[in-house]
C-alpha cells in the first residue's frame, strides 16, 4: 500500500503531466519552448568544468614548493542565492609532485559557477577577492603556511581537461544525447528525459564536496588578505661579492639573488648602470643594489638557475 507522502506525489505528477498535455494542445510553441529549455538547462549542467585562469604562489611550511591553484567554471556548481549567503565552492583533490626544472609543487583545483568568476571578471578588484578567497581557502584547509603574493600564470603542471575532470570528479558519459525532437514526444516521454538528465547529473558528480563558507567569515578574510597585497614588492634575499685575483686586485662584482616566485629569466627585467643595478619581477620582487665598485656595464652577463631559482649577475670592474 502507497504511503500518504507517496500518493500526494503522485498526485503532483499527474497533474503536471495534465498541465503540460494541455499547453501541448492549446499552445504548441509555448510548450516546445518550455520544454527545449528545460532539456538545454539539464544538459548545461552536465557540461564539463572548465580552466578560467591559475594562480601560483610560494608554499612556505610545511615544505618549501609552488601551489598551483586552477580556478574552474563549472554549471554544477551553485550559483549564490544572494551576497549574504555562503558561496558554494567545488575543490578537487590535492596533487604533488617534482618537477626538474621547479622543484615541489601541489595542484589544487578551485571550481565555481560561471556566474560568479563572469560578474568578478568585470571589476579587477572583485576577481581579486575571488582568488583571495581560493588562497585564503587553501592555507586554512590545507594546513599549509603561502606567501602573501602570488601570479597568474598561463597553466600548472598535470592539468589537462582530462586530469583536472579526474581531480574533481567529473567523468564523461560513454555516448553523447542525441537531440531531442519535442514535437514529436509526449509529455510524459520528455519528463522521463529530463528527469534522467538531471538524476544523472547528480549522480555524475557527486565526488567534490561542496565547501560553503559563511558570509561575514568571507568578508572579514578578504579585507585581511587583500591588505597584504596592497604593500609594495618584497626585497628578495641577495648577496653582492667582490672577486679579485691574485694580487688582491678587484676585477669583477657578483650578485646572487634568490628568487623562489620565478620560474624563468623572461620574468626578470633587469637596468643597470656603472654604479648599480635593478631587478624588477612584476607585482612580486623589486631591488636596487649599489655596486662597491664601479663596473663595465657592457661586460654584464646574467644567468638563471631554474632548479635553484637563483639569479646570478657577473659585471667586470673598471
């Protein structure tokens, strides 16, 4: 015997299935229209997640590495009801590794609704809060200790559609929906359809754990870590030396600058003079060293250690 609950839906069912025959009757279009964007709806939200942009910021503690995070477009993910609700946020799973040429790293992936990354993307600052939000995010989940500044960079490493899809669990189905031809279905065929769009949508995508985080717990992060970005370039670690032959005598100046946030010398700009020399790595690091002596700018020579990050800068004394 059908429970009480049981039969009342049922009842629902049957009398939307009555509505829609009607609109099919009375309204043709009205009732294609309807029904067309419903299955369109269903199949947007079994759309893949999609690479917007990635981040990349030094791990301090517990090991000393790059984060990458890749922040994701996704449709599954909730959009915010409004700014004083949580903001649904997707993460994938954390991947290690080494890499040759950049050492330790971990990949994290960050995926949010379209809706959210589309309206941040056309203020600077409020995309800045987002990915604020992804480090914040990271540091306190994680257990990890960041930097307080960190790059867009062009990709992170294993981060194909297919790995990031695996990370985050999304999984393609085995045959794609053919198009649906509404004018030639009954309501109760395009219901069943549907419904089994959005069922397996549910289904499909149940791996992530979706991470709500109060509102006024955002907000107080964001102005916290946002404040930190607003100082000037950090002054990276360095060493200046005088070689001199054997006599004593100064031939050449060597400067070894240490660089954890740079991955290649095309990040680096570098000026100089007879009397010193500016390094400058946009947004990240900024210095400016007098030399001891003066020197032959024209003999300088600069070389970047990739494994290391290291900088070193040769000039021969006038």
């Amino acid at each position: 015997m059908c429970s009480s609950s049981s039969t009342e839906v049922l009842q629902q069912v049957s009398q939307l299935w009555s509505m829609l025959d009607n609109l099919c009757e009375n309204d043709p279009a009205a009732y294609r229209t309807l029904i067309e964007r419903q299955l369109k709806e269903g199949a947007e939200l079994r759309a893949p997640p999609e690479l917007d942009s990635c981040l990349c910021t030094e791990i301090l503690k517990p090991k000393k590495g790059l984060l990458y995070i890749n922040i994701c477009s996704w449709k599954h993910v909730p959009a915010p009801q409004d700014p004083s609700r949580p903001l649904p946020v997707y993460t994938g799973k954390l991947e290690k590794g080494t890499n040759e040429g950049q050492g330790w790293y971990a990949v994290l992936d960050v995926a949010l609704n379209p809706a959210v990354l589309q309206e941040s993307k056309e203020n600077k600052a409020e995309i800045n809060k987002v990915y604020m939000l992804a480090l914040n995010f990271a540091q306190k989940e994680l257990g990890m200790t960041l930097s307080q500044q960190y790059r867009v960079v062009n990709s992170s490493p294993n981060s194909t559609p297919d790995e990031l899809h695996r990370r985050l669990g999304f999984q393609k189905w085995s045959s794609t929906p053919k198009q649906a031809d509404t004018a030639g279905q009954t309501p109760a065929a395009l219901l069943q359809q549907i419904s089994s769009l959005r069922s397996e949508n549910q289904d499909e995508a149940s791996a992530p754990q979706i991470i709500c985080r109060p509102a006024e717990k955002i907000k107080k992060d964001l102005i916290q870590v946002i404040s930190f970005t607003s100082v000037e370039p950090q002054k990276p670690e360095y060493q200046l030396e005088v070689k001199t032959d054997a006599s004593e005598v100064p031939h050449s100046v060597e400067l070894t600058v240490e660089l954890p946030m740079v991955c290649s010398m095309s990040e680096c700009q570098l000026s100089m003079s007879k009397d010193d020399v500016l390094l400058e790595v946009e947004d990240i690091y900024h210095l400016l060293v007098e030399f001891p002596k003066t020197v032959n700018e024209d003999s300088a020579s600069a070389v970047f250690n990739k494994k290391k990050r290291r900088l070193t800068l040769k000039v021969d004394v006038l």
